[in-house]
C-alpha cells in the first residue's frame, strides 16, 4: 500500500501531471488532499491501472478527497513556453484552485518552480509511493483521456480515442497524411521530416 503521507504534519498536497509526451493535446495537472488518516490499497499509479480501475478509483478520490483540483495548459501555451514550463504552470493552476491551501506539496518527478512560498518535496516516481501523488495522476489521466477521446470526435483521422494524443504509428502516419491541427503541438518533432506535415 502506498504512503498515506510525507509525515510533515501540515496540510500536503499531491501533484502530478499527464500528457508531457504527447504530440497533441494540452498537459494535464492535478492536485490532491486527504484527510490525514486516509487510506486506501486500491489507489496506484494511474499507469499501473486499468481504464475499468482507474475509473473506479476516481469515485472514491472524488468522494473521500478533502480537496481536489484539475488544471490543462493548452498546445498554443506548450509551444509559447516549452514543454517543462507548461508542466509546471498546470500544477500551479491546480494548486491553486485547492481548498484548504495545502501548505506541503508533495511533486512528482525531480524538479518544479516554486508556487509561492508553499515548501515542497520532488519524489521521483511519486506517484508509485504516496496516495496523494497517485490520486493526483488518476485525476489528471482519467479527465486528459476523455477530453482527447472528445476531440477524437471533430478529429477522427488521428485515432485521439486510442492514443489519446501520444506519438504511436498511427499517430504519425495520420499527421503525415492530413497535416497538423490546432491541438498539435507545433514546437514538437511530430514526424522526422517537419516539413511534409504543415499544409496550405
């Protein structure tokens, strides 16, 4: 089971992000609080779990979370900045919708831009070691996962309700064939001959 928390005896909150990788579509943030007893074996890594589970478990954070919050930076803003500080803006948007303010964050991955003045912990694969973390990357991929399933609908041809926006085969033989959107990210190398995908 994993850590129910950091043990820094504030209000902490878990943060983490989906879609860093992909080639279309924004970059998810989420940020979860706990009651400081809560515990639970089911909650994992979203990577770890299957779409009927992850599902499953986004009802019990929803219902068992003391606050919760989810923020996207769009492909215009990732390519206005870059990927990383795209990242960051989306944890520090969720951050700040959080209620109570959490004053401990728990970050996953190795790095982060301080939100203000809140002290923070950067726990690399975080989200496979506190609930909060996982929490936070179950939220962001369930809500990233329908929103490009949603956009699959005016976008068919790339396959977005399967890839949900990642650089699969599929992916990139659809980019080649019809061009690029406005949910592509264009500082991306979306195929190795840049060139052959931006149409008139």
């Amino acid at each position: 089971m994993l850590l129910p928390n950091f043990g820094s005896g504030k209000i902490e909150a878990g943060v983490d992000e989906v879609g860093r990788g992909c080639l279309a579509g924004p970059v998810v943030a989420a940020a979860v609080i706990f009651p400081p007893s809560f515990t639970n074996h089911e909650i994992n890594d979203s990577k770890q779990l299957s779409l009927a589970k992850r599902e499953t478990i986004e009802k019990i954070i929803l219902k068992e979370a003391l606050a919760y919050a989810i923020a996207e930076v769009s492909a215009e803003e990732i390519d206005n900045t870059n990927i990383l500080k795209a990242s960051f803006a989306a944890m520090h948007k969720a951050i700040e919708q959080l209620n109570p303010t959490p004053e401990f964050l728990l970050i996953d991955g190795n790095r982060f831009t301080p939100y203000k003045e809140i002290p923070f912990e950067c726990i690399v694969k975080g989200d496979g070691k506190y609930l909060s973390i996982a929490a936070a990357s179950i939220l962001a991929k369930t809500y990233r996962d329908r929103l490009m399933i949603n956009l699959s609908k005016k976008h068919p041809e790339y396959a977005w309700e399967s890839n949900v926006g990642y650089p699969t085969k599929a992916h990139r033989e659809a980019i080649k064939a019809f061009g690029v959107t406005e949910y592509h990210r264009k500082s991306f190398r979306l195929l190795p001959a840049q060139t052959t995908i931006f149409k008139e």
